[in-house]
C-alpha cells in the first residue's frame, strides 16, 4: 500500500496518519516526557480526525523512513481562514524534525489552501517548544491565564501565530 505523502524535504516526510500508525501515534503521545507539554487523546479520538475533512492528522518520518513524530491541523475550512496547528509531537528531540515539520506544514497550508493565519497554543513554561516557533515566524499574540487545569494546578498557555503576508516576508 503506498503512504499518501503530503510534503517532504530531504530530512523528513509529512504523511497521511493510517489506523496502523495509532498504536505509535498513541506511545509518543502518553510518553511521560510529553504529557507535561501535550493534552492526550483517546484512539477514537485520533480515528474521527483521519476522517474529518477540517484537519490534518500527519506522520513525521526521518529519511529512512521511521516514524519520527506526528502532528495535527484542524479549520482548513475555517469560514475565517484561519487554521490551527493542533499538536507536533516527536519521539526525540533535539534532531531538527519538529522545526523542519513546522516549515514544511506551514509552507504547504499557504500554497494549497485559503488559510490566512495559522496559530497555535504552546503552555507558557514550553521555553523549547516557543522558540522554535518563535524561530518559525510565530508571533506571540498573548496569554490565555491559568485556563488549563492540570493535577489541581492551573497552567497558562501562549498563543502564537503566523499570517499569510508574514510568511511571504520570510520565503
């Protein structure tokens, strides 16, 4: 059966997450190392966003072919244009994927859609996680306070974004 490739570069590959690649899709995302940084879903919840034609569910594979990540896109359709990338969560860190993931997404989203703006949101004490978008072309647009709560504690989260017009100034 052939992957149905998005986008690649000569690092990694973006492709269409399958049923078969929950089980990994579901070990990175329930790593301890993760679930500070990360919400969790369950399967089904992964399964219902393979079919939803508003989001993108995408494997990040290295060179050789394995599984180095997967991310998530939601409001392609957005009536407002804009979309919001949902998760990127790597095996490892530290080798580049997640920056050459954010590229590759963000530079596919604006040539093949009517997408505007892409955001995200990012927990405030993710320093790694903010600078690589940061070093992306995120801009921070503010803070949502205390609207997470976690193991009896309140966690805030940065939201970020990068426009259609900003993006063209960086290619």
């Amino acid at each position: 059966m052939t992957k149905d490739v998005l986008t690649a570069s000569d690092r990694i590959t973006l492709r269409r997450t399958e049923p078969d690649d929950l089980f990994q899709v579901l070990y990175i995302e329930r790593d301890p190392a993760h679930t500070p940084f990360i919400s969790q879903w369950t399967r089904e919840q992964h399964i219902e966003a393979l079919s939803d034609p508003d989001a993108l569910h995408l494997i990040i594979e290295d060179a050789d072919g394995s599984l180095a990540g997967y991310l998530i896109v939601n409001g392609l359709h957005d009536p407002n244009r804009s979309a919001c990338l949902t998760r990127i969560a790597l095996k490892a860190q530290g080798k580049g994927y997640g920056k050459e993931a954010i590229r590759l997404i963000v530079e596919w989203l604006f040539a093949n859609t009517s997408v505007h703006r892409i955001w995200l949101d990012v927990k405030d004490f993710n320093l790694r996680a903010r600078n690589v978008y940061r070093s992306s072309g995120f801009t921070v647009e503010g803070t949502l306070r205390d609207s997470v709560l976690r193991d009896d504690k309140y966690e805030s989260l940065i939201i970020m974004s990068i426009l259609r017009t900003e993006f063209r100034g960086l290619s």
